[in-house]
C-alpha cells in the first residue's frame, strides 16, 4: 500500500513539473502553457475577440481581473495586439503533446 502511494506521489509531481515546464513562445516572449489556457478561455468568451482583433479589443481582455499576471507586462507594454493575436491562432492541443514549435520544455 505504502509503495502505490509513493509511486502514485511520483507521477503525480512529475506531471506536474513538465506540465509547467512547457511554454509558448510568441517571438521574444514565452509564457507558461496553463497561463495560455486561461487567457485562450477568457478570450474565448468575449464573442468580439478573434484573431484579426482591434488594440481596443485586446485592451478589453486586458482589463479582465482573471486575465493572469505573467500577461500584465505584455498589456502595460501595449503589446496585447501583437501577442494575444499570435496566442489566439496556436492549437493547444498541439501543446498539450508538445507537437507545435511554439511549445517548448517538453520532458520527453
């Protein structure tokens, strides 16, 4: 019983370090995969965000208080358009498996 649990605690913190090790990079910016989710879902609710959006439509998800920190410094910079548009056409899925190029850290 005590080596299932010691083995299932280790699979566990593994998946947990490689899935924060991934990140998305967007030029010269990376950010970690969850926070990319979180931000993909937000935008996802705004109906009027797409990728060919307006800076003041970017500005809107910037003002989102559940939008996370790491993005803060993109949206002071007013760098939302070129980022959030560049975020907004990456398939996550393809991240989750580390299949795009623009995830990186992958533990394989």
């Amino acid at each position: 019983m005590k080596a299932t649990f010691a083995i299932t605690a280790l699979v566990v913190l593994a998946l947990g370090w490689t899935s924060e090790a991934v990140q998305v990079e967007v030029g010269d910016k990376s950010f970690p995969l969850e926070a990319v989710k979180q931000l993909k879902k937000i935008m996802e609710l705004d109906e009027n965000v797409g990728p060919h959006s307006d800076a003041q439509t970017f500005k809107t998800v910037c003002a989102n208080p559940l939008v996370p920190q790491v993005f803060r410094p993109v949206c002071q910079r007013d760098e939302e358009v070129a980022v959030f548009s560049n975020l907004m056409v990456i398939n996550m899925n393809e991240c989750d498996i580390c299949a795009n190029p623009a995830c990186v850290g992958c533990g394989y």
